[in-house]
C-alpha cells in the first residue's frame, strides 16, 4: 500500500478511535460520584418543607389516593424545576429581584391560603370519625404542581446544586442536568411512596379519635401558615 493510502488509513482509524472513546465517555461518571449525588438527593428527599406536609396532609386527610395524588403533583413540579433548570430559565430567579419576589409572594400566598382553609374548616369533629373522605385526585394533583413551582427556593436549589455534578466531557451541560434532576425525583420515588403508606395507616388508626382529629387538622393549617411565613422572609442570596 502507499505510503499516501497507509496515512489515511490510520487517520481514519485513529477518526474512528477518538469517536468511539467520545461517545464512550458520554454521560460516563465515577462511582464516587454517584454515591455523593445520591446520598445528597436521599438527604434532600427527607428534609421537611411545603412539599412533604402537603404530601403528608393529603395522606391523613384522604388516605393513600390523597397522598399519591399530591406526591405526583410534587414530582410533575420538580420536574419543570429540572427543566427550567437544564435550559437556565431557573438563572432569572436566580438574578432578577422582580421575578423572585413576585414567585415568593405568590408562592408564600398560596400557603397561607391553603392553611387558613384548614385553620377555618368546619364539621372536622364529625370527619374525624367518618370514612376517608373521597377527594379529587386531579384537584389534588394540581395543587402538588403549584406548591412545587412557586417555591422559588426549589428553582435556585437546583440552579445551584445541580451543576457541582456536571462533570467535563461528560456530555452536553443541559443533558447532565436534566439527568442529575430526574435523578432527584427517581430517589424521591424511592423514600415517599412508604411514607405515604404508613402516613394512610397511622391517620386511619386514629381517625376514632374527634379531638386528635380536629388537632391535627389545626396543626396541619398552623403549620402551612408558617411555611408561607418563612418563605414570604426568605432573602434571594440562599
């Protein structure tokens, strides 16, 4: 063979290498990668916020089709979380003053509305002993996605947590954070449906009681005015 055809041949050998190694490499990481990200998504999966008491309140007020009603909404939410995040659109949040104030106030609005709901609830000494009321999943479903999105704090979370783990040369920037974000949500698939279960149980075996029943609506209602408080104080700079 020439010398001109040899050449060639191992350009295009070397061509074939190179691109076989570079998609190799794609969305390739370290096992210690993974451990650090997952065992950051279990933590923050377990942490408490609007997102968990609205899971839980759901599940001791309607049982387990309440409960994995709003779980799903929750999810569908961080799911446009991890969207936004992947094409930037979590950065204006992040840098505008005006859209970050304006999510916060509605976010912290919605709360607070949701727990005056409870605090002002009539005939809850009544339900206490009654059957698991049936609720609308869809109303359920929705209300799940509109606390997830107009928590501002989850968007800036994911716009500042999820690139620690882009890793160079892994694949395009957007791709590693969609990845790492569904990640979030499959672990989440993982520790809140269990909790949701035992939450069904626990509120059934103390639906018998009036008293505990009234109380728990009460404190479910205290304890998202309080979260809508927190977050109406919450500073951009988190």
């Amino acid at each position: 063979m020439p010398p001109t055809g040899r050449l060639a041949c191992s350009f295009i050998r070397y061509s074939t290498s190179i691109s076989i190694q570079a998609k190799t490499a794609m969305l390739e990481y370290s096992l210690a990668h993974w451990v650090t990200f997952l065992s950051a998504a279990l933590l923050l999966n377990l942490s408490p916020g609007p997102d968990m008491a609205y899971v839980l309140g759901q599940t001791a007020r309607h049982g387990r089709r309440g409960g994995f009603a709003a779980m799903f909404g929750v999810w569908s939410g961080a799911g446009l979380h991890v969207v936004m995040a992947a094409l930037g659109l979590s950065a204006i949040l992040a840098t505008s003053a005006l859209a970050f104030s304006l999510v916060k106030w509605l976010g912290a609005a919605y709360l607070v509305w949701l727990g005056l709901k409870s605090l002002l609830a009539r005939g809850i000494e009544d339900a206490a002993t009654a059957p698991v009321v049936p609720a609308s999943g869809t109303r359920i479903y929705r209300q799940g996605i509109m606390i997830s999105l107009l928590n501002p704090k989850v968007a800036i979370f994911f716009l500042a947590f999820l690139p620690q783990f882009v890793v160079a040369g892994a694949g395009p920037v957007s791709l590693q954070l969609a990845l790492h974000g569904l990640a979030i949500i499959l672990v989440a698939a993982v520790v809140e449906p269990p909790l949701v279960i035992a939450g069904a149980r626990l509120a059934k075996a103390l639906r018998g009681s009036r008293r505990l029943g009234l109380w728990c609506e009460r404190g479910l209602g205290a304890l998202f005015v309080g979260l809508g408080a927190r977050l109406a104080l919450t500073e951009r700079n988190l």
